[in-house]
C-alpha cells in the first residue's frame, strides 16, 4: 500500500482539476506513439499512423488519450486503492490486448513531459515527485497482472 501525504494528494488533484484531457491526452499519446514506434501495433484499427502527421491528426488516437486521462481519473478518486482499482484493466490488457507492460512506463514518461510543458514554472520538483509516484503506482497497477 502506498502512503499519501497531504500535499502530495493536493498536487495531484491540482493537475487533474485544470487538465484539458482533448489536448493532453492527444498530445502525450501522439509523443508515445512518435517517439515509440513500437508502440504503434497496438493501434492498427485506428486507421493511418505511417507518419508524425498522420499520428498527430488521427481522431482515435486523439479520442483514445482522452480516454487514457479519463482511466487516470479513477486512480485519482481512489489513490489508496488504485491496485484493485486497475485490477481488471490490468487483466484486459495482459490476456487480451497483449500489450507489453514496459509501453505503460514509456506512456506515464511522455505524459510526464506534456504535463511539464503545460505546467512550465508551476512544475516544480515537489510537483514532479508527486506527479512521478503517483504514475508509478498507476504503471505498476496496470502490471500487475504479468507478475
């Protein structure tokens, strides 16, 4: 179980609480899928993901990070509990969609940086630190059925 202090949980509330999930979804899931190539076999019915561009402008990519932001959303309603929160997420993704566990950490990184741009100079290190544990409990969560 992971300990939460108060500032902890208020900064992580803060960032939820002034998110625009259209622009950060899309954006931290157009970086994964860029600078991950990899990453791209996942999304094969999404229709056209051969370039930046057309990663940038596809309508489900920009539809599935809002969803992603939205998926967050339960991690932060239910911080002490986000391992059976994600439980059956984690088995989805483990037995069905087959999706290697490390693309959650490159996913968590880029949605890191998004945020950090958005941010700017409110981004502090106590910001990061928080923001970052609470991604690693969510990655770890959603891995937890590969162990």
């Amino acid at each position: 179980m992971v300990e939460w202090t108060e500032q902890e949980r208020s900064i992580i509330n803060g960032i939820f609480a002034n998110l625009d999930y259209d622009d950060v979804g899309a954006k931290a899931l157009c970086r994964c899928l860029i600078v991950y190539p990899w990453t791209q076999r996942y999304f094969g019915a999404f229709g056209n993901l051969y370039n930046a561009e057309a990663i940038k402008t596809n309508p489900n990519i920009a539809a599935h990070g809002v969803k992603i932001l939205h998926g967050l959303d339960r991690a932060v309603k239910n911080m002490d509990n986000i391992k059976a929160t994600y439980a059956e997420l984690s088995v989805l993704h483990s037995e069905k969609l087959h999706v290697d566990p490390d693309n959650f950490k490159l996913l968590s990184d880029c949605l890191t940086i998004v945020i950090a741009a958005r941010l700017g100079n409110s981004f502090t290190p106590e910001t990061q630190a928080a923001w970052q544990k609470f991604l690693a409990v969510v990655v770890s969560a959603l891995g937890r059925q590969y162990h």
